[in-house]
C-alpha cells in the first residue's frame, strides 16, 4: 500500500521538486505529541506528511525555527518517542520538523 501511495506522490509532483529531498515524502496522517523543553505540557498535532528525514505537522500555533522538541509520533496501537526541531514554520499552518531521532548538525 505505501509503494502504491509513494508512486502516486512522486508521479502526481514535477522531478526537479522530489529530487531535492533526501527521503520521499508520504501523505500520511499521524497523531503527534511536541514537546518544548521550557514547556512540559505536550502540544498534539497531525502531521500532513511524513519521512525517514522529518514530517510537516499542521498546526496553528506554531515554534520558531531551531526549536529542539522531543515528540511522539501515536497511532491507534503504538508510539514513537523521538527528538526533532522545527527547520521551516508557515505561519497559521504547520511547520516542518528535521532529522527525526537524529541530533541536529552544527551550524
């Protein structure tokens, strides 16, 4: 099912576009738990897309750039504990979050 979905995604979207990501992108819509170390309180979410490098979660309010969160990616029967940081935000949507369980390289 996933193949299926990511030929669609990559046929549906111009070369030029996905050949500038590492890892392909799936439309896939996933519960999602951030947490900012300053805030113990978890913000839930729904990501949009998902990869092995990151995912887009559609939110209202979101962080700034360079924040590093803890997070959980839930489904019905299981979760996903892993670190992220925010590295591109769209105001009154959604941000994208990096390099999923992986630490964030030196600028």
């Amino acid at each position: 099912m996933a193949r299926v979905i990511s030929d669609r995604v990559t046929n549906s979207v111009p070369n030029a576009f996905c050949e500038r990501r590492q890892f392909r992108r799936l439309p896939v819509a996933v519960q999602i738990e951030l947490r900012v170390k300053a805030n113990p309180v978890p913000i839930r979410a729904k990501t949009a897309d998902i990869s092995l490098g990151g995912c887009y979660v559609e939110m209202a309010l979101t962080l700034s750039v360079d924040t590093p969160l803890k997070i959980v990616l839930c489904s019905a029967t299981k979760s996903w504990p892993s670190t992220a940081w925010s590295y591109h935000v769209t105001l009154n949507s959604g941000m994208a979050l990096n390099s999923l369980g992986c630490p964030k390289p030196p600028s």
